[in-house]
C-alpha cells in the first residue's frame, strides 16, 4: 500500500485514508443533496418508470456490439446462477 507523508511522521495517512478525511464534507453534501432530492422523486416513484417507446432493447444492443469480436472476448451477459459450496 503506497503511504503519504506530511511534514511530520506523525501524520503519515494511506492514500485511502487521506482521500477520506479530505471529502468528508463532500459526502456529507452529497447525502444531504440526495436525500432532499427525494421529496422530487421518491423511491417508490421509480417502479412506476415505463421505458420510452423505440427504445432498443439492451439484450440485441449486446449481441449486435458482439458481432465483431472474438468469441473468447465476449462477456457473459444474462443472469448469474448462484452455485452454493457444501460446507
């Protein structure tokens, strides 16, 4: 893990660590923000979203971006099966 330093050894931080204190209050905004968003667009509004009409469909949209690439570098696309290890 890459370590920074300030002046003192006392104040050596992570990087990650750093970048935390740093944004504290921007994510501080960032909830506040979304969370008066809210009273615009509940949470519950969104089972009530239509896709617009003409919209492609996101299956064809991969398989035609699929068309041209080679067979071992195309994603796994659809849903995952889950397999559950004996314990």
């Amino acid at each position: 893990m890459l370590k920074t330093s300030n002046r003192t050894a006392s104040s050596t931080q992570t990087r990650a660590d750093a970048g935390d204190a740093r944004s504290e209050s921007a994510q501080v905004d960032q909830r506040t923000m979304g969370k008066s968003l809210r009273d615009i667009c509940p949470r519950e509004s969104h089972a009530d979203w239509k896709p617009p009409s003409g919209r492609p469909d996101p299956m064809q949209l991969l398989e035609h971006s699929n068309k041209r690439r080679m067979v071992e570098l195309i994603p796994q696309a659809g849903r995952v099966e889950v397999v559950m290890e004996p314990d």
